[in-house]
C-alpha cells in the first residue's frame, strides 16, 4: 500500500478527481437534494477513504462541516490526517463498532462494497454510526455492466480474491431490506462498459478465427459518440457495471 499510497495515486490524482470524484460529487450532491437533505452536512463519514480524493473534492465544495474517515492502511491515513479531516480511525469498521458514536448524517462508501465477506454484515456495522435519519451513499461495481454479461467467459481475472462480491441491482434492493434500510435511490452511472467492449472487439478482430461481426461492431463502435451515447441508454435501462445507491435508516429525511 505504502508504493500505492506515495506513488502510482500520486501520478494519476488529478485526473481522477477531474474525471471521477468531481462529477461523482455533483451526481451524489444533486441526489441528496432530491431527497431534502439540508446542505452544508454537519458530520460526514467516509470508510475506505483511501489518500482522499473523494474527501477532497467533499470539502474543498464547503457542502460539508465536518469530514472523517475509517481507512485500513496506516499509510493512507497519514495522507488523510494531512488533508485537514477532523478524524481518521485506522482499521477496519468492526474494530469501531460501539466506540464510535452515531453522530453522522451521511456515511460515503467509494469502491468498498465488492470487499467484504459478509455485505449484510458490512452494512449493520455501518448502520451504527448513523443517526436515526442518517444516509448510506454506496458507490460500487455492480454485476449488471452489460460489459460483464457479454464478455465474462473472456474475463478470467473479473474475481480477484481481494473482490467478493460484485451486487446486481436486484441485490442492492434485497440487501437493503435484509439490513432493515429503505433504497430510496438507485442509479446506474458506469461510463466505460462500451468502450470496455469496443477495445476487447478491438484486440479480437487481429485472430483469423473471429467471425465478420466483430469487424463489423468494431466499425460502428469506432465512433466515441456513438459509444457515449449508447453508454446514456445504458444508464437509463440500468445495464452499466457501476451504480449509486442511497439507503436510509427512516422513511422520512
């Protein structure tokens, strides 16, 4: 973690807020306004926080009071401390289970999710820090990307032994009702399972044994926009390998 932590996100940070945490926030923001949820939010949680993009882009906004955050590495938790969060527990969220209080409007999950053994599990931990109107935000890979379904026979590494669960949106909703939480809303927002599926066309077209269609859809998927816009139908009909779900504790915000 420590390579990981001090170099490789270092090199790729700001495109990764520019292209992901910043958009991400604005969708995550407008979402929670739907549901009435008053801005600036006074106690913020984030687990996994990782060095803190996602916190970052949080609090430079000013739509947030107060920031922390449960990381497991001690080496990104130097990073995050440095970033200005008021506090950073080091470990998993069990070990904080009945230590940490429920003060917290929203907890924010980025990317965490498909890592734990036990989902359920993850979620009742979770479920403790809240307070009793607070907000679950869960951003994570889900196994309904139409990029999965057409090439999971191609995908030998879709499972490395660190991802457990990759949820389908039905899941998402079983899952909320199992934890006694309400889905109050749920979005399909990945951007790249076209272009995922286009450059896998792509490599596939060189061997002489690849029938004629795949030529033929490399050809039309050629066009970014065409792709682009076929990924917005994608979204619409919930067929994208990533999604957004906010649960909540209460009926009522």
């Amino acid at each position: 973690m420590k390579f990981r932590a001090q170099a490789f996100y270092d090199a790729v940070a700001e495109t990764r807020i520019k292209t992901i945490f910043e958009p991400r926030w604005q969708l995550i923001k407008q979402v929670l306004q739907n549901l009435q949820l008053p801005l600036p939010i006074p106690n913020v949680l984030e687990i996994g926080a990782s060095v803190g993009l996602f916190a970052t882009v949080a609090l430079q906004s000013g739509d947030v009071l107060a920031f922390d955050a449960i990381e497991p590495s001690a080496a990104a938790a130097e990073r995050l401390r440095n970033l200005g969060l008021r506090h950073v527990y080091v470990g998993m969220e069990t070990e904080f289970t009945g230590v940490i209080e429920p003060i917290y409007d929203v907890i924010f999950c980025n990317g965490v999710l498909e890592h734990p053994f036990d989902p359920a599990e993850f979620i009742q931990n979770l479920k403790q820090f809240l307070k009793p109107d607070g907000v679950l935000v869960l951003c994570s890979s889900g196994a309904s990307g139409i990029d999965s379904l057409l090439l999971q026979q191609e995908m030998p590494n879709a499972f490395p032994p660190h991802v457990q669960n990759f949820i389908s949106d039905q899941g998402i909703q079983a899952l909320s009702d199992r934890c006694g939480l309400r889905l109050r809303e749920f979005r399909s927002i990945g951007q790249l399972d076209l272009d995922i599926i286009y450059h896998h066309l792509l490599k596939q077209t060189t061997e002489p044994s690849e029938p004629a269609i795949a030529a033929v859809l490399v050809k039309l998927l050629d066009h970014a926009q065409l792709r682009a816009d076929l990924q917005a139908v994608l979204q619409k009909h919930h067929l994208t390998g990533f999604f957004l779900a906010v649960l909540s504790t209460s009926e009522e915000l």
